[in-house]
C-alpha cells in the first residue's frame, strides 16, 4: 500500500502542474450553444491565460485520416479520402461527420472500443465479451444513462442473452471477486478508484473513506452467478474490520458519503441462511435453463436510481462518460488520470467539463452527439505539430496528442493499406461496407498480435520483431495481389510513388520522400518488385502510420 501512496502522490504533483492550466473564470457558453462552439470558448480561454498560441489547423488530408480512425477505426481508402478533398460545400465537415457516424463501420468501431472499455481482458485478449448487447445498443444510439441501466439490471432472456455476449455478462464475469466489482464499477462509470480506500481511509485524498468502498459494495454484495444467470438476493450485509476499533457493519453509501437507509442491509435470519444453502446445494455447477426471480428491492436498483436521478451523486456519472470520450478524441482527459475525478485532482478545465456534463444529461445522454460536437471543434482538429522546442502543457490541448492506434485500428488499417486502392473505388456502397467488414474480420486475427495502448506508450519488441522476422505481415499485409500489384502495373515510379504515400499515409508525398523512394528504387532496379516491397514495408511500420 506505501508503493501505492508514494506512486498516488507522484499523480498529484503532476496533476498540481496541470492545474496551473486551468483558465482564468471566464464568460459562461449558454446552455442554447453547440457542442463545438462550447468546447473552442473554455479551451481558448486557456490559452489566453497561459499566454500560449495554438498549433495550426490540420489540413484536410490529415483531418480526414483523424477522423476516419476515431470515428470507424481506420484509415480512409484513396477514393474516401479524395472525395473529401474534391467536397467544396462549406459544412463538408458536418456532412461527412453524418455520413461517418451513419454507417456500421461506426457501429462496429465504437462496439469495439466500448467492449475493451468495459470488459476484462488478459494480454489483451477479450476474457468475456458484450458485443451483442453493444451492437443493438450503439445502432439504436441508447443513451449512456439507458447503457449503465441495462448493464446494471440486465435483461436475461434467452433474445437478450445470446450466449456469453449479452448485458448480463458485465456482471457476471467479475461475481468472483466483490471486492474488484465495486471498484471497477466505481471506475467505470463514476470515475473514481477507490481501491485505496479499501484496508484504510485514502492516504492522500480526502474524499474516500473506507466507508465509501464498502458502502459501494453493499450495492454489489448481494448478486450473484445463478448458474450462468446473474441473480440478486434480497439481502445482504458487508462487515470490515478499520485501522481502529472494532469491526463494522457497512451502510448503503454512494461515493459523497449520504448513509441510505435499507432494511435488507442485514445477515440472514437462520431460516433465510438454510433456504440459501438448499438453493446452492440444488444449483451446485449446473448450468440454469431460466434466470432467478428479480428480488422485490434491488440494491443495484437502488444505486442506478441514486446515480442517474439524484444530485449531485448524478454528477459523477455525467463527468465520468464526458470525460473519457473527450481522452478517446483529444487523448488526454479533462480530468487526468481518468479514475481519479475527486477533490484534490481538479479538471484542467472544470468550467467545460460542466458544460459538457450538464449538456449530455439534457440532450439524453447522446453519446453520438457529444462525439459529432467534439469533432467540430477547433480543439479537435489541431496539428500535432509544433514549431518551438518545449512543448506547452498538454493540458492546454493546444497541440494534438498523438495517439498509438488501437489493435484493431492498427490491424484494419494495415490491410487496407496494402489493398490495391482502384479496388474500393469500383465498389457500390452495399458492396463496399461488405468488403469493409470482410477486412475487419480478416483483420482480428492480426489484432491480437499488437498491444491495447496505455499512458506512456511506446512500441514494443514483440511488435518490432514481428515486422521485422515474420512472415505474416509479407503473406497477410504487403501480399502480391493488393497495393504491390497495382505499383507493379504503373511501372514508372512518378506514378508509383504518389499512390505508395497517398494509400498508405493519407496525403501527397513531399519532394524529400519523392526522391527518396525515387532513388532508392533506382538503386534497386534490378529487383524492382522486392524494392517495391521494401518501401510499403517501411511505410507501414514507421511511426506516422502508428499513431494517429
């Protein structure tokens, strides 16, 4: 636990730097303004404070390869991209944000990330899965509030189910461990880890007591695996032992620390103890044909009801989810770490978040919409590029964060990168989602092969070493009927090199890379084919096509 403490207050000097970001009070945004328009005030604001100037705009190749890998989880092909360019309308911007999010190359993409966000996973492979449920929920655009709610309460028929994928698997997959339960609830949903918290009062922040980890858990105590169900009893009690006095009994307590009252907080009668061991002597390992009998007071409908409907517990849950969209677009949180949102670790713009968090909740908890207004935002679509040598704060967002690609943005794209570009521009746009889902599937065997990004990321020599050893990459990515059949009929390299980078890296090749290649294949002329390889390959696996 000192590790613990000493690593916590490492975060809280950082987060001390960050605050000194935060802007100067400023002129609220009305609750009538766009999404965009609320985002491009408050972080302007910062800068003004901070007397710093922005990055410059992305131009329209780079914006549209951003956007394309945030909202679908790839690159765009040539024929995307270069519709985009040849798009004059001035809300060619909105349009295609439309276009993006109404396809189900959206609807998979964000089922995939969702997945990753809330199930377990080991070495990055996914331990259980809600896709099912996900894909119903995001092509129905359920709201957030409606999300936790079926996930929480699930519904447990046989349509829902639908194996080992539907809403009841969330919980079900971490029943053996209570303790991991109510902090990853906590964490995903609320924003707060109050893992430290559980053997004693919080070291360093004075928000969490011991009594706000068990009294979440008394939310959770009482479900259960009903032989592959997930049940709830109707009682239940949790018991811990303070760093002084004696044990105590944990009352129902949402994180701000109102005690709720509720009789079946409490041990089992002796006969209530007999009936409950009968039950689990009968169930045994046998796997249920139908789910338990919901009880007549739920403990996890208590704490949906407190989270979504009462203030400012509601807070958290509206905060939470802004957040962590807003680090999946801009990289970075508003509140940093992201299971950190308390007191002592204020948001680098706390004026926005609010903003955002109050918008979410009147606009039904829209998670399309908050993701649609964040990318019509200046903030969104900054370079990464700056000019001087220190870089700002990157609280400021004044310059983009890159951002490593996910497995299956990096799998996805590197098989449409290697795809000969001519070969999507012929496709009707039935055709084309089709073949777009044929190499998402294709794609997931490659996936599991590249790490899920954390902070700090940093390639790592299991990947380096399968770009460089395996001959994986040669049979599934730089394969002789895709990108590298198309170069070898253009044959003069005027003509291959701008499909080489405009395929690959989503934009024109500039002078330098043009004589690069050039000369490089000159060098090779004897062998052409395999000097083509070598350069799709060294596109491939340079940083630029990494990160986004």
């Amino acid at each position: 636990m000192r590790t613990q403490s000493l690593l916590y207050a490492a975060v809280l000097l950082s987060c001390s730097v960050s605050a000194s970001a935060q802007e100067s009070p400023t002129a609220p945004v009305a609750p009538s303004a766009t999404i965009e328009r609320a985002i491009d005030h408050y972080i302007s604001a910062g800068f003004k404070a901070a007397s710093v100037n922005p990055a410059a705009q992305l131009d329209d190749s780079m914006f549209a390869r951003r956007l394309w890998l945030d909202l679908v989880g790839r690159i765009p092909t040539s024929s995307e991209l270069q519709a985009y360019l040849d798009a004059k309308a001035p809300d060619k911007r909105a349009a295609t944000i439309a276009g993006l999010q109404a396809s189900l190359g959206y609807v998979r993409h964000q089922v995939a990330q969702f997945d990753v966000m809330m199930m377990p996973s080991n070495g990055g492979r996914r331990e259980a899965s809600i896709q099912n449920y996900l894909t119903q929920a995001v092509t129905e655009n359920r709201g957030w509030d409606r999300i936790f709610r079926e996930l929480m309460q699930p519904d447990q028929s046989e349509a829902a189910r639908k194996g080992n994928t539907g809403p009841g698997e969330f919980l079900r997959s971490r029943l053996a461990d209570a303790d991991k339960l109510a902090n990853e609830v906590s964490v995903l949903f609320f924003g707060v880890n109050v893992s430290c918290a559980q053997c004693h009062d919080h070291p360093l922040v004075e928000d969490w007591k011991q009594d706000h980890f068990f009294g979440m858990k008394t939310f959770l105590i009482r479900t259960y695996d009903a032989g592959g169900f997930v049940g709830e009893k109707e009682f239940g009690l949790v018991k811990f032992k303070p760093t002084k006095g004696p044990e105590r009994k944990a009352a129902m307590m949402f994180l701000n620390g109102k005690p709720i009252e509720d009789p079946n907080v409490r041990e089992a009668t002796p006969d209530e103890a007999k009936a409950e061991r009968e039950k689990d002597k009968s169930r045994g390992d046998k796997k249920a044909t139908v789910a338990p009998a919901a009880p007549k007071s739920s403990a996890r409908g208590k704490l949906v009801e407190i989270a979504l409907n009462q203030p400012p517990e509601s807070d958290y849950f509206s905060r939470n989810i802004v957040n962590r969209i807003w680090e999946r677009m801009l990289g970075r949180g508003l509140v940093n770490p992201l299971d950190q949102m308390h007191s002592e670790n204020k948001a680098s713009h706390p004026e926005l978040l609010d903003w955002l968090a109050r918008d979410f909740r009147n606009h039904n908890y829209d998670i399309k919409r908050l993701i649609r207004g964040i990318a019509l935002s200046q903030t969104y679509s900054r370079s990464s590029k700056w000019e001087s040598e220190s870089l700002p704060n990157p609280a400021l967002f004044a310059v983009a964060r890159l951002k490593p690609l996910t497995p299956m943005q990096y799998a996805t794209s590197l098989k449409i990168a290697a795809t000969d570009p001519e070969s999507f521009a012929r496709l009707k746009p039935e055709e084309f989602d089709k073949r777009m889902e044929g190499i998402e599937g294709s794609a997931r065997g490659l996936a599991p092969m590249f790490a899920q990004p954390g902070e700090d990321f940093q390639v790592g020599v299991n990947e380096a070493l399968l770009f460089s050893n395996s001959d994986r990459i040669t049979r599934e990515v730089i394969a002789d009927n895709g990108l590298l059949s198309r170069l070898k009929e253009l044959k003069d390299p005027a003509k291959q090199i701008p499909v080489l980078v405009r395929t690959i890296h989503n934009r024109e090749a500039t002078a330098a890379e043009t004589e690069a290649i050039a000369n490089y294949l000159a060098r090779r002329n004897d062998r052409p084919v395999e000097a083509l390889r070598q350069v799709i390959w060294a596109l491939l696996a340079g940083a630029e096509f990494r990160f986004n």
